[in-house]
C-alpha cells in the first residue's frame, strides 16, 4: 500500500464513509470490522448512504454491548479501549447495562469504570454485585502494583528524616551524618617531635534516630469529598490510605464525605470494601467533614490532614477556613488537593482556593506519582511540591 492509500484508509475511518467524505476509498476485511465498531459509537445521526450504515448503535441488548466490547479490544489498544468505553458511557446512556454481570465481565476495567460502578453501586443486584467487586479489585491490585512500593519508601524516608533528633543516646548516633555535619568543627592536634600531628572533630551538635522506631511517629487524615466528579480521586485514594494505613509508623484515617461523613477507617485494611463503603454524588459539606477530622486529632504538630475536594462548598464557608486556620495554628499540617488523579487541573472553586492559599494551604491538583512526594514533605514540614495548574488550564 502506498503512503496515499494508507493516507486515504485514515481518513476513512475518521470521516465515517459517505459520498461527502471525498476519500472515494472503500473498506473491506479488518478495517470494515473496524469501522463498523466506530460506526456503533461515534456515527452520525442523520444522512444517508454509507453514512447511514454507521448508525447502527448499540441499542439496549447487554449481549450486543458485550459483543462490541469484545470487537473493540480486539482492534484496538487498551488506552483506545478505555476511552471508547468511558465514551459509550456518556454518549449512549450504557451505565444501565453495567448492572449486568455479562457485560461487566467483557469490559476493560480502569479508574473510571470503577468510579461508574461505585456511582451504581445502590442499584446492583447481588449477582452483579459479585462480578463487580471482582472488577474493582482488579483495578485496585494494578493500583497497588503500580504504587505501594514507591510510596512506602519514599514516606519511610521522611518518617527516618523528621525523626532525627539532636540530642540522642550513645547507640543511637547517626555517625555519618554527624561527622558531615561538624567537619568546620575539625580541631588539628599537634604530633610528638618528629612525627606528624593528628587530628579531630569536635562535635557541636550531634544527630541521631528516634528510639522508638516501631512507634506511631505521624497520624494522617484522609478527608475525601465523594462527590459525583471525585469518582477518580475516591479511588485513588482509597488505594493510598490502604497503603499508608499497613505502615506501623503512620497512625491512618480515612474520612469521606459528602452532606454526610462516614468514617471508614475500620475497613483499611482492603481498598475494595472502602470503594464500596462509599457513596458517589450528592451534596458537600467541606465544614462538617473538618469538623470531624478535627476531633480526631490528639497530636496536632504531629498530624497531616489531607483535604480530597474540588471546594465546592455547600456547608458554611467561614466556619470551613475557621477550622484550617485552627488547625494550622496548632501545628497541624494541612494540604488541600483539588484532585487525586492523572486528569489534570480540574473544575474546582477557585475563591475558595484562594482563600486557604492565604490561610498557607495551598490548593493544587495532585497526580497518583507525584502524592508519595506530597506526603513526605508535609511529613518533615517543607515546602510541598506543587506542580504548575497553569499547563492543564
């Protein structure tokens, strides 16, 4: 085939077909299969001739859903596929046909289906139930896969960093980092006649480890806003707190709200029964879900609150930056993170966001790589890491 054709076959599958396309160039074998797939989802509403083939749709038969869904993995890659199916979502109305077990076992499980499932969750007959959870932990596993490993050193790290002390037991100096950070203090002793002089470092300060390695050294709330946009956020950070919460050093809760707060930390120990421990749509309360994380802070300088919501406030406003003030007067560190996803910057309430930036709590969208890194530096209390909103805007 040469480039023109190859040109001519693109441009084919995009436009769809039809005397107006002006290609003039005819589909046959893998590429009709493909187009027809295409055809299902994105064809157009009107016109007639080839065009009109495209309209076939997907209709309201699961069997027919699932047969499709089958046909796209088939011809394209798993990043296509999980566009085409967040696409068929929304243009189609398919949220019903998730409910069915047969179809859920055909689709390609990702974030966002398992932010779909969630929002259906109420609905689900016990059958699909089943199936569902199967999907949502698959998802869950990858995440975990993907992130835990990363995530425990990098936060470990910090924990061992903020833990140094100045002061510490003979057995509990840290040499190397004393030694490096006393070499100005580098005394030169005079040698015996004939023989060259010694030398020695008088320590001014010296630097060690906490005693109390297997100790609760950091308590972190997790306060999620599980309002319908946060879908992707839920997710992951409820696969975060499951992480966070199996560090023996890390004292983990895990609040979410919506005009309500649910406190499910109980159920850290597996993401999956946390997801479906959710509720996704709804109003928001921001107020209520900090009055809450803040009755279970016992150690303010050493606690980190981590507010998940795009501050679209429904409760009282004042009260709500009343209470971060509070909190960060006592010495609590406090970060506020638009998003928890790879989206980019999200719709969020930008006065409200300018308001805790005033407070010092910075409101900025997060991606799943970047978080370890936002953790450890609200951990030793240094500046976050805040990427730049302006390149997604």
């Amino acid at each position: 085939m040469t480039d023109t054709d190859e040109r001519l076959r693109r441009w084919r599958l995009v436009l769809g077909g039809g005397a107006a396309d002006g290609t003039r160039h005819e589909l046959a074998g893998r590429d009709a299969a493909m187009d027809r797939t295409l055809g299902a989802l994105y064809g157009s509403d009107s016109g007639g001739g080839a065009a009109a083939s495209r309209q076939a749709g997907l209709g309201g038969s699961a069997p027919q859903v699932a047969r499709w869904l089958g046909d796209i993995r088939t011809y394209f890659p798993t990043s296509v596929v999980q566009v085409m199916q967040r696409d068929a979502i929304d243009r189609l109305g398919l949220a019903a046909l998730l409910l069915e077990p047969e179809m859920l076992e055909a689709v390609e499980a990702d974030v966002h289906l398992v932010g779909t499932l969630l929002s259906l969750n109420k609905a689900m007959p016990e059958t699909t139930k089943i199936t569902a959870r199967a999907v949502v932990r698959k998802v869950v596993e990858d995440l975990e896969k993907r992130l835990a490993g990363r995530t425990r050193a990098t936060v470990t790290g910090a924990l061992d960093r903020s833990a140094r002390v100045t002061r510490p037991r003979h057995r509990d100096i840290d040499w190397d980092r004393t030694i490096r950070a006393n070499l100005k203090h580098y005394l030169a002793l005079p040698g015996k006649e004939g023989e060259e002089g010694a030398g020695t470092i008088v320590p001014e300060r010296l630097i060690g480890y906490g005693r109390a390695a297997r100790a609760v050294k950091k308590d972190v709330v997790l306060c999620i806003d599980q309002s319908g946009s946060m879908a992707a956020s839920v997710v992951y950070a409820s696969v975060f707190g499951a992480v966070l919460a199996s560090m023996r050093s890390i004292d983990t809760k895990l609040v979410v709200f919506d005009t309500a707060v649910v406190d499910l930390t109980d159920q850290l120990d597996d993401p999956v029964d946390v997801l479906f421990g959710t509720q996704l749509g709804g109003g928001t309360d921001i107020n209520r879900a900090l009055a809450y994380c803040q009755s279970l802070i016992t150690r303010p300088s050493e606690t980190v609150v981590v507010l998940i919501s795009d501050l679209y406030e429904g409760g009282i406003r004042d009260e709500m930056l009343k209470r971060v003030a509070a909190m960060k007067a006592a010495g609590t560190q406090f970060v506020a993170l638009l998003a928890l996803s790879d989206e980019g910057a999200p719709s969020y309430d930008r006065e409200h966001a300018a308001a805790l930036a005033a407070l010092g709590a910075p409101a900025f969208a997060c991606t799943p790589d970047l978080f370890p890194e936002v953790m450890a530096a609200a951990i030793e209390k240094r500046p976050l890491p805040i990427p730049d909103m302006t390149r997604h805007q």
